[in-house]
C-alpha cells in the first residue's frame, strides 16, 4: 500500500504516507486547491454545522474550505486567523500552537477588527482535518479572547482518536497507520 485511498462525499483521492516517529504515519490529505472536493464536501459539512453567526479558519489549508461553507451559509464575509502579523494589522490578538503537520511552535493571529466581528457572535471553527486537536485548541482560545463563543467545531476528517470525541462535527474518519518492516503501511489500532 503506497498511498491510501480515501472515497468521499462521491469523490476519490490517493493520499502519499508521511511518515512520523514511532513507525507512526498518517495519510497526507491537503483539500486546499482542490475543487471538487471542496464542493462536493462542503454542503454536508453546511448542513451538518447549521445557524451560526461567524465562521473563522487558520491560514491556509482550511480558507478555500471555510469560504464555500460560508458562501452556502448566506454569510458575507468569514474570518482567517493569520500566521503572521500583517502591517494592516491593528490590535492584535494572538495565541500559540502546535500541529501534527507542522514542526516547532506556530502562533495564530487575529486582526482587532476581526475581534470586534466575533464579539458576542456564534462561531463555528473550521478546519480541514481535527487530529491532535492542537489547531483547534489554538482557534479556540483566540476565539474566545475575542470574546466570541464557539458552538461549532467543524471539519472534513477527523483522524485518529479525534473521531472518538463528541464536541466535533466531521464527515468522515481517517485512520492513522504504522510503518511495517518491509516499509508497507497498515491502519494502526486504537
């Protein structure tokens, strides 16, 4: 097994193994810039997230994402926490973070006038795969230091153990693997 073969909402991908530590690996699935994905995903993930106020994805995988969502949503605008400060950026609020899929510790943004916007608003956080839950903590408190409050926590996959929680909506699991010996992949057991 070189890749691992995800069906979808009607739609099929081949995802190439990254290999982690431990002969852990996952399957690399990146939705950004993928079109028919994204349409073919996004109304069930619409319908399954429903009435919310705001909708707010990190840079840069989920954008493409969280722009469909709420375009089907009727909303006008949605919110992207940045990875770094922009010169247009006033009152910032920020957090730390740290990813599966990205090494070392990373810091999301938000421009004050985007804090303004989640004030008192229901939000739905989204993302394109929940696996350590890390991104999602981060979105969270930045959210919530906005004084926003999230009632939805959303995304495409859930992989591994995040599929086993009861506070995210998602489409579908994504298992993750173990490296075998002869470099081959099996999906890894709870």
């Amino acid at each position: 097994m070189d890749t691992y073969e995800l069906k979808l909402c009607g739609v099929k991908r081949e995802l190439p193994f990254i290999d982690l530590e431990d002969n852990l690996a996952f399957a690399s699935f990146v939705i950004m810039g993928d079109t028919e994905l994204i349409t073919a995903c996004a109304p069930d993930l619409a319908e399954k997230i429903g009435d919310v106020d705001v909708i707010i994805t990190a840079e840069a995988k989920g954008i493409a994402l969280a722009y469909e969502i709420s375009r089907l949503l009727g909303k006008k605008e949605f919110i992207v926490a940045r990875k770094s400060i922009k010169s247009y950026m006033c009152g910032v609020v920020s957090v730390s973070v740290h990813s599966i899929t990205t090494s070392g510790e990373q810091h999301l943004y938000l421009d004050g006038h985007d804090a303004k916007r989640l004030c008192g608003k229901r939000v739905c956080i989204v993302d394109d795969v929940i696996s350590t839950g890390e991104s999602l903590y981060a979105l969270e408190a930045l959210v919530e230091s906005a004084k926003g409050i999230v009632t939805r926590k959303a995304a495409v996959l859930a992989e591994g153990k995040a599929a086993e929680r009861d506070d995210i909506i998602f489409l579908q699991k994504l298992p993750l693997f173990h490296k075998c010996d002869d470099n081959s992949y099996e999906i890894k057991e709870s």
